[in-house]
C-alpha cells in the first residue's frame, strides 16, 4: 500500500505538472527546495556518465536577472520567474570528467576479474577520448571507421560531431526533467524555454568557449493565469507502437 502511495505521487506530479508562464511575486519562495531539486536532479541518467553539464541558478536578487530577462525576449516566465536557472553543457570538460570516472573505477574494482577491470578504464581511457577528441577531420574519420567496422558487426553510428553534440544535449534535458518533475513534486511550478539570445546570453554570463545553453527554466509558485489553456496532446496511437 506504501508503495502505490509513492506510485501515486509521482504520477500526479507528472500529470500536474504544466508550463507555467506567470509566476506569483507575492508568495514566499524557497530556494532551498531548488538546491534540493537540483541535487535530485544530478543523478539522472546520463551519457557515460560524465555530466556534462551545469546549473546556473540566477534567483531575482542577482543583478543578473533582469538583463538576462530582456534576453529571454521578455518572456513573463522569465520575467516573473522568482529564479532562472540556466542549464548548460560543457563538453569541453569532457576530459576532467572522464580522468574523473577513471579514477574511481580504480578504486571500486579491485573485487572484479583482470578482464572487467581492463573494460572499464579502457572505456574511459581509450573509448571516450577518441569519441570526444575534437580536431580538424577527425569526426569524418570517426564515421568512416564506423561504417566499416559496421560491414562485419553491429557498430554504433552516431559518432560524428553532431551526435556527441545530440548526447550531451540529451543527458542535460534528462537532468533538467528530473529537476522540474522535482519542483512540482515541492509545490512549484516551472517553464522551460528555448526563445532566447544563446550568443548575447553566453556573453552575459561569460561562458566558457566549449559551453552551449541547453534550456533556460523559470521557477517559482505559478499563477492560474500562467497556464495557457488545457493540455493538449496528440492520441497516444499516434506516439507508442508495438511489434
């Protein structure tokens, strides 16, 4: 029975959750629940684990929030928002990260056979360094050894440029998920928005050459007139397919 209560939880936390485009300025908010929220959402899912990706919390005492305000083209869930949070990649600190899980499979497998062991460090050793490595021509090369190795066995395709650019993008909106379902879980209510100045906005908050805006997310407590009518969403037939 506990465990349908939880069940029911998040369930009613996925269905009530809703893009919320006004926030309420008069009600406390807290921004302890964030920091809760985003240590929750740290430990989504994520490509080889490398979390490559930041959180930059602008609540609406930082100086910057109203410029970076005017640079979500004025939103009202910019605007309103009792903080913004900025969620960024960072392959350029792919290999720190990396070095990072290297080390501490060195230290966690000294229980596992030579064979394991290897796999592991060689995964982050080798694998992921040639899968990020970034010079001129070497994501052409990646794809033709791809393809070839994929004429005698199942090969992974997706190792262009583009595609490790995707697998970050995925692993930050996988964590930024985490973090919204969190807030409405908390009693708050988010909006993830994509129309902004990503160039003037890096420049804003002095980005990091490597570092790309994957979503920018309103918080605070929404109005019931932030939500913009009912949910609508096309016939699920139309979404999930089994064979």
């Amino acid at each position: 029975m506990i465990e349908s209560d939880k069940e029911l939880r998040f369930f009613e936390a996925v269905k009530q959750r809703r893009s919320v485009r006004i926030f309420d300025q008069e009600s406390p908010f807290d921004y302890e629940i964030v920091s809760k929220c985003i240590q929750a959402s740290i430990l989504s899912p994520n490509s080889s684990n490398l979390q490559l990706y930041q959180f930059i919390r602008i609540p609406e005492t930082s100086p910057f929030k109203e410029p970076l305000s005017q640079l979500c083209m004025r939103q009202k869930a910019a605007v309103t928002a009792r903080e913004l949070i900025v969620v960024v990649t960072r392959r350029d600190l792919w290999k720190s990260r990396a070095k990072a899980n290297f080390e501490y499979i060195q230290t966690t497998v000294q229980n596992q056979s030579e064979k394991k062991k290897k796999q592991a460090l060689s995964y982050y050793g080798n694998l992921i360094p040639k899968l990020y490595s970034r010079f001129p021509g070497w994501s052409i090369i990646k794809q033709v050894i791809a393809w070839f190795v994929g004429l005698k066995r199942p090969m992974v395709r997706e190792v262009s440029e583009t595609d490790v650019r995707i697998s970050v993008h995925k692993s930050a909106a996988l964590a930024s998920m985490t973090f919204m379902f969190g807030m409405k879980a908390s009693g708050y209510d988010t909006c993830p928005m994509e129309g902004y100045d990503s160039k003037r906005i890096s420049k804003l908050l002095n980005l990091p050459k490597g570092a790309e805006i994957c979503m920018i997310i309103g918080c605070g407590k929404g109005l019931p007139e932030g939500v913009y009518g009912d949910r609508f969403r096309v016939n699920s037939e139309l979404l999930i397919k089994e064979i």
